[in-house]
C-alpha cells in the first residue's frame, strides 16, 4: 500500500509539473516562475520514487534535503505568485503594471487601462 500511494503521489506532482512546464513554454510575462514551478514539482515527484526505494522520507540524509529544498521553493514560488498578480495581455501574455495608454506595448492588442 505505501509503494503504490507514493507511485500515485509522484505521478501526481509530475502531472502538476508538465502542466507548469506547459504554461511555460507559452510567450508571457511569468516564464521564469512557471518553469522554476515545473522543475520543482518534477523534482518532488522525483523524491517520491526515491523515497519508495529507502522506505523513510528522512533516510538518508540527503533524500531530507532534496525534499525539504523542493517544499521551501513551493513556498518561494507562493511567496512570487502572491506578490506578482499584475495584468496581462490577453494578446502575448506580457505583464501590463502601470498601463495608462490601453495598448499593450508588446504586441498593441488593446487592454483595459489601470
């Protein structure tokens, strides 16, 4: 039961980080954080194959550091995802802070002026 919960729980993350890696294949303005996303659930879905292996998510040592610097960039990103929630352009995906002319100066698709 454990060796099968932690191969639906690794499919899970990796499922949640090709969808990342998806989005971020995409043009826009939030590349970087979506990529980071999809690294990092992969790798944490990675964690969880290893951890089938040694039996423990805190033996050995180094599977404990794997896992926990997977979960502070999850928090990382929550940290950037709440802090970055600007407008953009439904035409390229650019970020719009600041737009006082109603134009995106990406690709001058007209946008709501904020």
């Amino acid at each position: 039961m454990f060796e099968t919960a932690n191969y639906i729980e690794a499919a899970l993350w990796a499922v949640i980080g090709v969808g990342f890696l998806v989005v971020s294949m995409r043009r826009g303005g939030r590349r970087r954080i979506t990529a980071l996303a999809a690294i990092t659930f992969l790798l944490f879905g990675g964690s969880d194959v290893v951890e089938v292996q040694t039996g423990a998510w805190w033996r050995p040592w180094w599977l404990f550091v794997w896992k926990a610097a997977c979960v502070l960039s999850m928090a990382y990103l929550l940290f950037l995802w709440r802090r970055s929630r600007k407008p953009l352009c439904a035409g390229c995906g650019s970020e719009l802070p600041g737009n006082e002319y109603g134009v995106c100066p990406e690709c001058a698709t007209e946008v709501k002026k904020t």
